[in-house]
C-alpha cells in the first residue's frame, strides 16, 4: 500500500472518530436534557402516589436514594417546590431537599430545608420581611408559616441544630445569589415560624 494511501485511511479513521466523539457528546447534552425535564413529572407523580398512599414513601425511580417529602408554596411568589428527603448533592440536583438532622417537617424543634441559590431557591431573595408559606406534608395536611428572619449566616462559624421547642422553618441557601464561584461559606438563612391559615372571604350576592 502507497504512503498517499495511508495518509489517507489514517484521515478516514480521524474523522469517523471525531464524529463518534461529536454524537456521544450531542447524546450526553441531549440526556441532561431530558433528565431535566422528566425529573420534575416522576417527583410530582411519586407525591401523588405518596398523598394516595397515606403519605408512604415512594421513589420517583427505582434507583433513587430521595424521595418527595413535603411540598413548599410561596404565594406571593406564584411557585411551588417539592421537598425531597435528604440534602444531599444527588437529591439538591432535583429539588430542595430537607436536612435529615432537623427536626421533622411540621412538628417542634427547628426543620431545615436547603436548596441551590441559582435554581430551585433562587425565590429566597425576593421574600418580603412578612411573606406566608405554606407547607403540605405526606398526610395531606397543610401548615402555613410566616417569615420572621432574613440573615446572612457563616457556616464555617455557625452551624444549625435541631434543638427541641417551639416549631421553626428554617430555608437555606447558598450565598451571594450572583457568586461566580459556588461552595463559599456564606449562606442565606430564611426563618419562619407558624401562624394562622389566613380567612378566606366568602362573598355573597
């Protein structure tokens, strides 16, 4: 065989390669993607489920070490997060996730849930001083809190603990929102405590 015809099969070989190499890519991209946007649906049927069982918990898929715990409400913000057991970085990809060493979700003692500052609690910044949430647990009942606290807290200085009494909201985030760099020592601290269901006015005619 010529060399010219070496050059070239060695170019053939070079280039199917780089095609290979640009469609595992493409491929990859492309199920990032559809995680994405499948995550949310198996999470929101898995609480369904859950509601329908008795608050049972159920993965959203078979292979997942999270599961829905409680679903969050901002109404003045018009949004709503599911709550996933757990914070770790697995179950913070998908959702905020409660802090297994907290107090449990709607009793006494301090509860904490945190989440990403650029995705699922980008909202924190924008909660007014007063602001109501409301949190519906795996029974199907709701608990409604009002914000007290809004406070930049160092982690590396302070750390949070469940600490027996009165029931407490605590909502965790990392911060600045707009920090170039993620993992700092800063976190942005919301704290809420219960109140009233608000009255809902009845109109007549």
């Amino acid at each position: 065989m010529s060399p010219a015809a070496t050059n070239k099969d060695w170019r053939q070989l070079l280039v199917l390669l780089l095609v290979l190499a640009g469609a595992q890519q493409l491929a990859a991209a492309g199920l990032i993607k559809a995680k994405a946007w499948l995550a949310p649906i198996l999470i929101e049927r898995a609480w369904e489920q859950s509601l329908a069982q008795g608050g049972a918990p159920v993965k959203p898929w078979p292979w997942a070490d999270t599961w829905p715990v409680a679903r969050l409400r901002a109404p003045a913000e018009g949004l709503e997060r599911l709550v996933l057991a757990g914070d770790s970085g697995n179950a913070l990809a998908f959702g905020p996730g409660h802090a297994n060493a907290s107090a449990q979700l709607g009793t006494e003692g301090l509860a904490v849930i945190g989440g990403h500052r650029d995705t699922h609690f980008a909202f924190l910044r924008h909660l007014s001083p007063d602001a109501r949430l409301e949190l519906q647990l795996p029974d199907g009942s709701w608990r409604n809190y009002q914000v007290e606290t809004r406070e930049v807290v160092d982690a590396s200085a302070h750390s949070l603990s469940p600490q027996a009494g009165e029931e407490r909201l605590l909502l965790v985030t990392c911060y600045p929102f707009d920090a170039l760099q993620a993992n700092g020592p800063l976190r942005y601290v919301v704290g809420a405590r219960p109140s009233a269901a608000p009255q809902r006015r009845v109109f007549s005619m």
